[in-house]
C-alpha cells in the first residue's frame, strides 16, 4: 500500500543552523516520534529502532536511513526502510530548506513510503492520518529543542554577565 505525504513548516531559526540540526543523529533520535535508537554505520548511513503505534496495531521495527542527494544547506533525500513485528516499511522524502529572512526558515518535505503486513491491513485513510501526525509530533519535537537550545544561549550568556559584573 503507498502513502504519499508533503508540507511545510517554518522554524525561528537560520538555514544553515537547521541544516546542521537536520544532518545530527543525536538531534534526529531525539525529535523522530518513537526513535529508540540511532547508530552510525558509515557517512550519512544509520541504524535506527522505532516503537510505533498505529490505529490499534502497535509494534517495533528496525532499519536503515541513508540520507543522499545532499547539496549543502539547501536539499537532502533520506532513505528509510524497516521490518517489524507489525509489518515493513520502506520510502524516501525530500527536504529543501529555504532562508525566509532573518532568523527564519521554511522546510518543506514529500515524500512516499510503501507498507505491508498487519499495519498495511489498517488502511490508506488511516496510515494518511497516521503519517500527519507523525509529521506534525516531528515539527514539534524539532521547535522544542531549537527553543532549548536559545535557552542554554540565553541561560550561558546570563551567568557570564553576572560573572563579569561581580569581577568588576
């Protein structure tokens, strides 16, 4: 069963600083809704562990992610294929980002994924709605550690103003 998915987002941060988040496996294993694991296994090639639930088939899968096609700070394709308890898995999205002015970027994304087993059983109406909210748990999870990352700026910042008052 195909699933074809594709939007946008914009984020409060410089495309260049996003490119690096986009490109960290660290960052991805934090933000990926389920992501239990990521493993380096070459340049841009990963192993990756996920927990996920759809409708009422819940299960685990394991794969690869291979991220090509790279044309720095602008586009990307990442490759992702996996099998489960539930099921298998496999596609590919693009990701361009795009500088809105200062501060600010656009990310949009499309992509397909092919599935099959239990979780192809639950249906495209499902696996569509299912995919959005895995996109839209992704944007989130991303917009809260970007806005972690300006609070340790801020908070670092803070303490050395106060540092150097207090030498002063």
């Amino acid at each position: 069963m195909a699933l074809e998915i594709k939007g946008e987002y914009a984020l409060l941060i410089q495309q260049a600083e996003l490119w690096r988040l986009l490109n960290d496996p660290a960052v991805l294993a934090k933000i990926i809704p389920g992501c239990n694991t990521v493993r380096a296994v070459g340049t841009d090639r990963y192993e990756m562990g996920l927990k996920l639930q759809v409708g009422s088939v819940s299960g685990e899968y394991m794969g690869s992610v291979e991220i090509f096609d790279k044309q720095e700070p602008l586009h990307y394709v990442l490759s992702i294929e996996g099998q489960g308890s539930i099921g298998f898995m496999k596609g590919s999205a693009a990701f361009d980002l795009e500088q809105q002015g200062e501060g600010e970027s656009l990310l949009r994304y499309a992509g397909s994924a092919e599935e099959g087993g239990v979780v192809a059983g639950v249906g495209q109406r499902m696996l569509s709605g299912v995919a959005k909210f895995l996109a839209g748990r992704f944007f989130k999870a991303l917009e809260k550690h970007i806005d972690e990352g300006r609070k340790e700026v801020r908070d670092a910042k803070d303490a050395k103003d106060a540092e150097d008052a207090t030498a002063a």
